[in-house]
C-alpha cells in the first residue's frame, strides 16, 4: 500500500514538473510580443546585436527606441536605432536574397505568436538578379510594405503583400525611421489599434551570407543565414 502511494506522488509530481516546463514555455513565448504603453514608447538595450561577431559597423540593426502611435485614422511607427548612416552600401547580398530589413508585427489575434492574419509592417531591400553592388541612401533602395501573415509554421511564415510604398509614407530623421499609414488605405489596417501588441525586428545579410539580427523583445534570433530562404517571408521572390 505505501508503495502504491509513493508511486502515486512520483505520478504527481511528475506532472506538476511537466506542467512547470509547459508554463515556462509559455512565458517565453509570450515574450515574443509586448504590450504598447500609454506613451508609445519602446526601448531596446544599445550594442546588443547578435551575433556580436561582425567586423563591421551593423549599428543601423541595433533597435533602441521604438513608438506605436495607433488613432482610429492613422498607424505611425518610428524605429530609431543605435546608428543609421547618411549612405549604405546594398546588393553585396546573394541575388534574390533579403539584405536589409526593419520590420514591426502586429499580434493581431493576440496570442503573442506569429500566426495567421498577423500584420507585418515592413522596410526591405532584397538584392535582384543581375544587379551590381551600389551606394544610396535608405530610401532609394529599401521600400515599405504591409503583409498579411497566410500560414505560420515553426519559425517560418508565408505571407502576401496588400500595401506597398504608395500607401506607406516612409521617412528617415537621424537615426529614425518613420512609417505613417492611414488606415483608410486598406480595409485590413482596421484590425490595428492602440491595444494591439507589436514586436520589432531588424536583420542585414552581409556579402559572405552571415546574418546579424536585433529584435524586441528580446528573443531567440528567428532565423539564422542559412534557414533565411526556408522562411519564405516573401514568396514573391
Ligand atoms: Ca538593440
Ligand atoms: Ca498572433
């Protein structure tokens, strides 16, 4: 009898570990999005882009400070981080290939995952075939875009373009970068509001593939160099 109990309690407090492990599992995911507070403003650790491995300046990926301002009329990002330059260097990527992105998620169905129906609100460049490594600033060769998150799975996603730079009014100030959308533009923007959660997340592609990434909240990296295409963030291409 006493031996039956004591395997009953090893029962228990088996369960009562794995329950442990389900909940810890739980808050992890749940860092993956955060709250927007009343002022809008997000702030993300200076010097914190990983790898720390790179040999060069990766600052213009280093989030530091972010705000959400969501009215029933307008969405307004800003992205400041550590150092955007005057100038880039772009196309050093493989052709086809993601070399520059900022991005914001919406969690629209709040259940702090990349899910279907998710917003996406992004700044892009993807180097395109048979084109020649250049210099510019910003805007002249990474464009805005919303996307509609179709299907979710693992650390991937397919998603669909519905709003590209003629909707979206991108602007660089310093070292920000400022979206401003009105939500008249597309009738999905509606699904954004003050109380949605956001997560941010910047990525650059160097010329030898190696991937450096910053996001917040603060996660484990989405993707690294060589799952990026596997990813298939954007089928267009
Ligand atoms: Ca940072
Ligand atoms: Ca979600």
């Amino acid at each position: 009898m006493e031996n039956k109990i004591l395997v009953l309690m090893a029962i228990s407090l088996n369960c009562l570990l794995l329950q442990a492990t389900v909940d810890s599992k739980t808050l992890q995911k749940d860092s993956l999005f955060v709250e927007v507070p009343e002022d809008g403003k997000l702030t993300d650790a200076k010097g914190d882009v990983r790898p720390a491995t790179a040999t060069t300046n990766v600052a213009f990926i280093d989030l530091t400070e972010m705000t959400v301002t969501v009215t029933d009329n307008n969405i307004t990002v800003t992205i400041t981080v550590a150092d955007l330059p005057d100038q880039f260097t772009y196309n050093q990527a493989r052709p086809g290939q993601l070399e520059y992105w900022w991005q914001i998620f919406f969690d629209i169905d709040n259940n702090s995952k990349k899910s279907a129906d998710d917003l996406l609100l992004d700044l892009v460049h993807v180097r395109k075939p048979e084109t020649q490594e250049a210099q510019g600033a910003l805007l002249e060769f990474a464009k805005p875009s919303f996307h509609i998150i179709e299907e979710a799975h693992g650390t991937g996603f397919h998603s669909g373009r519905f709003l590209g730079e003629e909707n979206i009014n991108a602007t660089v100030s310093e070292n920000t970068i400022i979206f401003s959308v009105d939500k008249s533009s597309h009738l999905k923007l509606n699904k954004i509001t003050s109380s949605t959660k956001v997560r941010f997340e910047a990525q650059y592609i160097d010329s030898s593939n190696n991937s450096f990434s910053d996001s917040y909240p603060n996660a484990q990296p989405q993707f690294s160099a060589g799952d990026t295409k596997s990813s298939s963030i954007y089928p267009e291409i």
